[in-house]
C-alpha cells in the first residue's frame, strides 16, 4: 500500500515544530520516502528512478498531518473496569476492587479488553503504545491483529511474571512481528521483593536493557521505601542496586528528589507523566518544569482505563501544561509546543521508537490528520497551540500506523465490528458482577 497525501498543513516535527504550508507526505509500504513542500515533493519525484504506484492519493484539504501520539503509559486490558470503581481512596480501590477482579480474567479476556482500548487510541490518534499488563502474549496477538503499534514491557511483582517469564517473552516478543516489542519491567519497588529487584537489575545487565517501572507515584510509596532502603528513595535504592546502568523509564515521577534528578540524567532514564491518573487518584502533580531544565527525555501516558478513565491524549496535554502552570504558580511555564514535542517525539523515545518519532525520509509511517475545518481549530493562529490547548479527539480525521490507515473519518479498520468488541468487553464484567 503506497499513499500519497497532499494539500496539508504539514507538522514534521523533525526538529522543530514549524508548520509547512501546502505539505505533502510520500510513503511507501509502512516506510515514509518523503516529507516536506509540495515543490520539494515533485524534486524528490524526479530522482525516483523506479515510478510508484499510489493506492491512495489523499487530499488533506488543508488539514494537519504530523506523527501520532505516543501513549507512552497504558494498562490497555483494564477497559473492563472503566467506571466500575471510581471515587474511592487508593489503596481500597486497588485491593477491593481492582485486584479480585482482575484475579477472574483470563488471556481472552485481556485480548479483547485490549481491543476496546485500541479503538479508543485511535480515535485520539493513539499510534504506539507503551503497555503493562498480565497476558503479554495475548495482549502481543491482540495489537498485531489489529495493527497497533505496542512496546510492552514486564510488570513483574510479588504475585505475578517472574524473571524466566520476562527473559522467555524478551525473546519471543521482540521477534514477533513489526508492531510488537518488549522490554524488562517490574510493577514497582514497593510490590516487589528485594531478592527480585536484584535479580531484575543481573538481567538488564546481561540483556543490556533498560527497565521500566512504576516509580515516586505517591508520597506513602516514597516514605515506604525510606523505611525499608535506609531512608533511600526508590530511585536512589534501584540505583544502588545497578538497576540503571542502561537507562531505564519511569512512569509517574510525581515525588522525586534533586539527587533522583541527578541519578536520572546520569543514567539517560526518562519519565513518563500521567496527569489524569496522577488528578484522579490523588497523587499529586509531576514537576514537569523540572524535568525539562534538567534535559530529561518526557513522555506522557494515559495510564489505564480504571485510574483516568479515558484514553484521550488530548486531556492529557492539556493538563501536563495546566497543571505545570499551577505547580510553577507561573503561567509562561510549559509552552504549548514542548507538551506537543512530549506527546509525539518524547513519547516515542521514552519508550525506544526512535524510528516513529517524526515525519521525515526513512521513519514508519506512524501519522494522523487532524481537522482544521472545525470551530475549535478556528481561527488559525497558531496550529500548535489550537492543538494542545483547544483540540480534541473528535478532530482526529485519520489514523495510519506502520502505513495502514486504521480509522477514518469515523470508520475503524481493525478486521473486527467494533460492536461485537463492545459485546464481548460487557460480557467479562457482567460475568464479575
Ligand atoms: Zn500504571
């Protein structure tokens, strides 16, 4: 399948976040050839010396194309649980809600549950994900079979995965198809045993791999880890573990310290926000200004359905700049096109896509369009800022991942009804009640 998309308003980000008025995209199977004006376009098809064939020739109509967003945090087979327990403080929400249901799920379950979220990444120009959840393999057959792009990582704990299982799915998963692929991960320090957490950081050296974890949530999960490191902080005590020595990614990052900085640029770690998450559970709010003076790589995720509840990039820039501002008490804090940078760019670092992170000559053609023909994009005075600050999914037109249009103008194309995916979703829960 090779496209052609023309007349757009054209965000490459390939370095910077200016907009090319009458764009044009070239992509050949799953791979984008060109990116840039429509002059530099015809340039470009002079040197071809084979023709291509376009199967699609696309009139963006002054629309916005740029690389899709990377929801860089996600728990996808929780969509389940949306709405099921809300309101409640966070440790009864998890051990009398969250954890008995999901000991009744099964790999099935989690395959279609993960379908569901799929669907709603792509409404919101969703085009990679970074997940955490039980069932790996199942949730590996579930993004394959409907084209997402997914970087799974363990959540290896007390009570579930173990370090055979993570180097076992290492293996296979970063060998199964194009969409898919692994990294080591632990769920926490504080769900996981110090004997783990060592064998854990032996592994990482051995594969040379980067961790990911849940890290510095809550300020009960720092103080708990005080008491048991000799007042280190999780950062601090992974770290003298050995934890780190190539790099890593931490989701939330709500509490650090200085020295937790200092250890996160020495060892190139990035961090991963969740603010709706962070808002709703009570977690408090990232020191995101922090982070970007201090040079660190910056994704931002959803979490999962349960905690946020849904999976809407758009919400999430909004408030990654929102509450930054209210942090700083400073309303110049976090500009509009460092959150944009995060959820495109920074997103897909965090969680080693370096090859989706922008439109450019040899990335994958991992793109959405967005509606300027709408009120909220109206008018236009600068696209960014409409973007993170007045956008919204209903904006997202399409979504291509890996060159494959999977949503457009409305309609999925996943090779599956998206009502008998909702059918079955329901299913699992009233099976629970
Ligand atoms: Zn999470």
């Amino acid at each position: 399948m090779n496209t052609r998309i023309y007349n757009a308003r054209l965000l490459t980000m390939d370095g910077n976040t200016d907009v090319i008025e009458n764009g044009e995209v070239l992509i050949k199977g799953n791979t984008i050839l060109y990116a840039g004006t429509a002059e530099g376009a015809v340039e470009y098809l002079r040197t071809v010396t084979e023709p291509v064939v376009w199967n699609r020739d696309i009139d963006a109509n002054g629309n916005l194309v740029m690389p899709g967003f990377k929801n860089a945090h996600t728990h996808s087979g929780m969509t389940f649980l949306r709405s099921a327990a809300d309101d409640m403080k966070l440790d009864a929400w998890l051990t009398q809600q969250i954890f008995p249901r999901e000991a009744l799920l099964t790999p099935d379950d989690i395959y279609i549950a993960s379908k569901l979220a799929v669907l709603e990444y792509l409404t919101s120009g969703v085009t990679a994900v970074c997940e955490m959840y039980l069932a790996p393999d199942r949730i590996a057959d579930a993004m394959e079979d409907s084209g997402m792009r997914c970087v799974q990582c363990g959540g290896m704990n007390n009570f579930s995965q173990s370090i055979e299982l993570q180097r076992e799915w290492f293996d296979k998963l970063n060998k199964k198809d194009s969409l898919n692929s692994y990294r080591l991960g632990i769920h926490a320090e504080y769900t996981t045993s110090k004997e783990l957490l060592e064998e854990t950081a032996a592994l990482a050296k051995e594969l040379k791999a980067p961790v990911y974890l849940h890290n510095s949530e809550t300020e009960k999960e720092v103080q708990e880890c005080k008491e048991r490191y000799n007042g280190l902080t999780p950062t601090e005590a992974l770290d003298e573990m050995g934890m780190f020595e190539y790099g890593g990614t931490f989701f939330h990052g709500v509490h650090v310290t200085d020295h937790d900085m200092e250890i996160m640029k020495k060892h190139n770690i990035a961090v991963v926000t969740n603010p709706a998450s962070n808002l709703k559970l009570a977690s408090g709010i990232a020191p995101i200004e922090k982070y970007m003076q201090n040079g660190i790589t910056l994704g931002i995720g959803t979490d999962g359905p349960a905690s946020n509840n849904c999976l809407d990039m758009f919400r999430e820039m909004f408030l990654v700049t929102g509450l930054g501002k209210v942090r700083e008490n400073d309303a110049s804090a976090i500009d509009a096109a460092e959150v944009l940078k995060m959820a495109a760019v920074g997103g897909a670092h965090a969680i080693g896509l370096t090859d989706c992170d922008a439109l450019a000559a040899g990335k994958k053609a991992d793109i959405i369009m967005l509606d300027m023909h709408a009120p909220n994009m109206q008018p236009i005075n600068n696209i960014v800022k409409n973007v993170v600050y007045s956008g919204s999914k209903s904006n997202v037109l399409l979504t291509m991942i890996d060159g494959k249009i999977l949503y457009e103008k409305g309609e999925f194309n996943i090779g599956e009804d998206p009502e008998k995916i909702y059918h079955d979703v329901q299913a699992i829960i009233d099976r629970m009640r």
